[in-house]
C-alpha cells in the first residue's frame, strides 16, 4: 500500500517563530488533507489540497502532486498551534491513509 | 457545516463484553471510516465503507467488524473485547473517495 511519511517526528519553537511541516507519499494520491488534532483529540480540518497553494491567515499549504510531497506553513506561531499535526492521502478512491504525525511544541 | 457524530465521548467495557461503536454523518455522504489512534502508531484504519452494505477492511480489521445499514450510520463492533483494543477510535466521513473528509470528536475505550 501507499507509504505517507511525516517530518519532522517533533517540532519545539518559541512563539513567534515560523516552521515548514513536510509530508511525502510514495504513489499518485486523489486528494491530500491537512489536519489539526486539538488536546481533546478532535481531528480539526486544516486544508483540502490536492496540488497547488493555499493560505489561511497565518497557515498555508502547497502539495506538488507530481513530485509526491506536500507542505504545511505555519508562520508566527502561538501556543495554541501546540498538538500533532497529521496529513493524509487518498487514493484507489475510497481508501485514506494517514501520516505519522509532526507533534508541534510552541513555547511562550 | 458537516457534522459527524459519535455515540459516546469516553467508555469503559470488561474484558468479553460486545461493545458497540456509533457513528451518524448528516451530509449524506457516501464514505465512512473507522481508525484507532495509538502513542506512537498514528492512525491506523480497521474498515471503511463506500455505500450502505458495502465494507472494505483497512489495515488491522481483527478483532472488529462494521454495519453500514443505512447511509448515515457506521457502526464499529468488538465481537468480544480485549484490553489490547483499549485505544482512541475515530470516525470519518466525506461525500466520495476524492472529496474531504471530516471527523468525528472520537470515542476513548477503555477495556478493564
């Protein structure tokens, strides 16, 4: 099956620091997700991103779909950006795999 | 605005018990999923379903098995449960294979 790898495994910033989240997948994808996963555990959606860019306030994303990675912008940063970021793929249709997740630390 | 809902925030079952796991989309969409969530191994799919009746099984379907009687509902079920299945379970929906998908708040089991 398709391989979704994350990196980094952790992120510790200050607040007001900028970072770039990757995610790479080894086979042709029909869409890619961003997600937030809030300390209650609820999945939070971020972007829907199959290729190209997108911004939203201080977050953007750009998936590259021909070179099979996409990234996640999140400029300064707050503490309450702190949780595990996760992408995910889907593909053969009706199937959605995960990533392993960036887990982001931001400090005050 | 798609709302997924599960049954239950938190439970706690014995050991042998069935328990069932409840999950109702309103957006009419086509797609359903079932994770669990484990420290260290991310999310990892045990079925998902792409229309009422039909189940395809995901990574680690043992021990588990699904019911898609109607569209909006998806239910988990562990025939006899172990604690090995004490986990964070997830459900998803999105209106095709290619649409976005949205969650659910999850269900944290635990099994004494």
């Amino acid at each position: 099956g398709i391989q979704v790898e994350q990196s980094p495994p952790d992120l510790i910033l200050q607040e007001g620091a900028n970072s770039t989240l990757r995610c790479n997948f080894s086979d042709s994808v029909n869409n890619l997700q961003w997600f937030h996963q809030n300390p209650w555990g609820q999945l939070i959606n971020l972007f829907y991103i199959p290729s190209g860019t997108k911004q939203n306030g201080r977050l953007s994303a750009t998936t590259v779909a021909t070179e099979r990675y996409s990234l996640l912008y999140i400029s300064s940063s707050q503490t309450t950006d702190s949780g595990v970021y996760f992408c995910a793929v889907a593909y053969n249709n009706n199937d959605m795999r995960f990533g392993a997740g960036t887990r982001l630390t931001v400090k005050p | 605005d798609v709302k997924v809902t599960q049954s239950s925030r938190y439970l706690v079952k014995r050991t042998g018990e069935k328990v069932f796991l409840e999950c109702v989309q309103d957006m009419d969409h086509e797609n359903m999923f079932w994770y669990r969530q484990d420290p260290g191994l991310g999310l990892r799919l045990i079925y998902f379903s792409y229309d009422v009746k039909m189940k395809e099984k995901g990574d680690i379907p043992e021990g588990y098995s699904v019911s898609r009687e109607k569209k909006e509902r998806f239910s988990l079920i562990l025939e006899s449960a172990s604690t090995n299945q004490t986990s964070m379970y997830l459900c998803a929906s999105s209106l095709t294979g290619q649409a976005e998908a949205f969650f659910g708040q999850g269900t944290r089991l635990t099994v004494v």
